[in-house]
C-alpha cells in the first residue's frame, strides 16, 4: 500500500486544504447517482479506500459532509448508509419537480437552437434501442432531461437540474421500470420533445407536468414491489 492510502506522505497533506476529500465526495456522490449505492445500502469506508487508494481521513471528512447534506446517515452499528427519502419528502420532491420540469420544458421551447433541438430528437431516437434495457433507458431518460433543462438557457434551472438529480437518486425503486412501461415512457417524451420542437410553450409544460405526475405513480408502484 502506498504513502497516500497508508496516510503518511507528502500527499496526505492535501487532506488539509480539502482537495482529496472533495474528490472523494464527488466519486461517492456519484457513485449514489448511478445507482451504484441504493438508498439503504452501507458504504464501507474501506472500500472507497481501495477504489481511489486514499487514507481513511479524507473519506470520513467527506462521508461529513454527505451527511450533513442528508444524502448519507451514519448508524452505530452499520456505518455510513445512503439515505432514502420518507414519503413526505418523495410527495414534496415530485410537487417541485412537476413545477420545475414544466417550467424548463417551456424555456425550452422558446430558446432551445436548431443543434439542441436535434439533440433530443437523437436521444429519442436512442431510447427506442435500448427501451428492453432498464439501465440504459435510465440514463437516456436522464440524458434527455439535462438536454432540456441545457435548452432551456437558464443557469439556475441548469443549477436546480442538478439538485433534483441528487435527490432522486435517494428514492428507492426510482429506477424500477414495469413490464409495458418504456413503450409509454418513449410516447410522454415524444411528445414533449414534439411540444418542443413546435415552439409551443404551454403544450410542452403541460407535457412536462403530465410526465412528472406518470412518474409518480410508477414510483408509488415500485415501492409495492421492493
């Protein structure tokens, strides 16, 4: 084991001025976001130690700071586990991301360019391949969300995105896809993207909203069957 994973070299002084432990926030912030750690799932500190060949002092200070954010809680006897979301919380997370997701899906019909437009008629294009895939429809579904809220040319929506995107990566069962729902899942962004590209600004909110609330319930659905 080297000088950094063992806490000893001229490296770990960089635990000081915070750089190792922010790259370790980012790796395990990620981590949750793919889904690679689902809520209720212990993250062993020695595991992140071996995946960046860090020492123990810049994961606990960034399993902190995880923590303190809510997307992380520490248990006596477990450790460090992701977070999940309590029903009330889900409730208010999905009211403001129907708001939210309309309001881009409307900016982006007014300011998306011709390239942007193309790009989520690419992605649509992309989810039909993959639509017997759940991982990677996932990520699709992910990817053409950023390229509306990128459409949309408003910096704090690109900000708010962001945020969202943490937080349902707390939601147990957000990646659950029923037997019968891609088809459907494909037909609501269509016809988002569809609102879009017409330049039809209340249409593709309404679009937006309407694709939220199905999201919803497909949740609701997931946490029966999990």
């Amino acid at each position: 084991m080297n000088e950094v994973a063992n806490g000893k070299g001229a490296n770990d002084s960089l635990i000081k001025g915070g750089s190792l432990s922010e790259t370790v926030y980012h790796y395990v912030l990620s981590e949750i976001r793919e889904g690679h750690y689902h809520p209720g799932e212990r993250v062993r500190e020695s595991e992140i130690c071996n995946s960046l060949n860090v020492s123990r002092t810049p994961v606990r200070e960034a399993f902190r700071r995880l923590q303190s954010e809510g997307r992380l809680i520490v248990e006596p006897q477990r450790g460090a586990i992701v977070a999940e979301l309590d029903h009330q919380e889900v409730a208010e997370l999905y009211a403001l991301r129907q708001e939210l997701e309309s309001v881009a899906a409307k900016f982006a019909a007014q300011f998306a360019s011709e390239s942007e437009l193309a790009t989520m008629e690419y992605i649509l294009q992309q989810s039909e391949k993959v639509k017997d895939d759940p991982r990677a429809l996932n990520q699709i579904n992910w990817e053409l969300h950023n390229a509306i809220y990128n459409a949309a040319h408003n910096r704090f929506l690109t900000k708010v995105f962001q945020s969202l995107s943490d937080s349902m990566a707390l939601l147990r069962g957000t990646k659950y896809i029923p037997d019968g729902r891609p088809e459907a899942l494909i037909e609501e962004h269509r016809q988002l993207v569809e609102a879009i590209k017409s330049r039809d600004g209340e249409s593709a909110a309404t679009a937006a909203r309407n694709h939220v609330k199905k999201s919803f319930q497909i949740h609701l659905e997931a946490k029966l069957n999990i």
